[in-house]
C-alpha cells in the first residue's frame, strides 16, 4: 500500500444493503440496557422474542412416533 493512501471500507452491494439495517443493529446494541429497562420499548421487545420463539419452534425436525 502506498504511503498515504488509506483503504475504504465494505464497498460493494452487499454492504450498501446492510447498511441501513447495520447501523439500527449497532445502535440497538449499544442503547441495549435502555431497550431492556425502558417501558417504552416492552412491546417492541416482546415482538422480537415472539419472532425469535417462532423461528425456533419451526426449525426442529419433526420426528415420526
């Protein structure tokens, strides 16, 4: 790399399509305490775990009795 010349960051379509979703992911991150404990945010929360149960539930393999 030449002196002086720095590298730019995720460039292609991949980064550009998470960016909006990235940057809300990382700011979610760090105000997490304040998504936990704020009685605002307890529905917002509680669809999130909801959406996450769900998936769960759904991704095991049904075995035959």
């Amino acid at each position: 790399m030449a002196a002086g010349v720095r590298k730019r960051g995720r460039a292609g379509p991949a980064a550009r399509a998470m960016g909006l979703c990235g940057q809300w992911l990382r700011r979610a991150w760090q105000e997490r305490r304040l998504l936990l404990l704020e009685p605002r945010y307890t529905l917002l929360v509680a669809a999130c775990l909801c959406l996450a149960e769900i998936q769960r539930s759904t991704g095991r393999p049904t075995w035959p009795r």
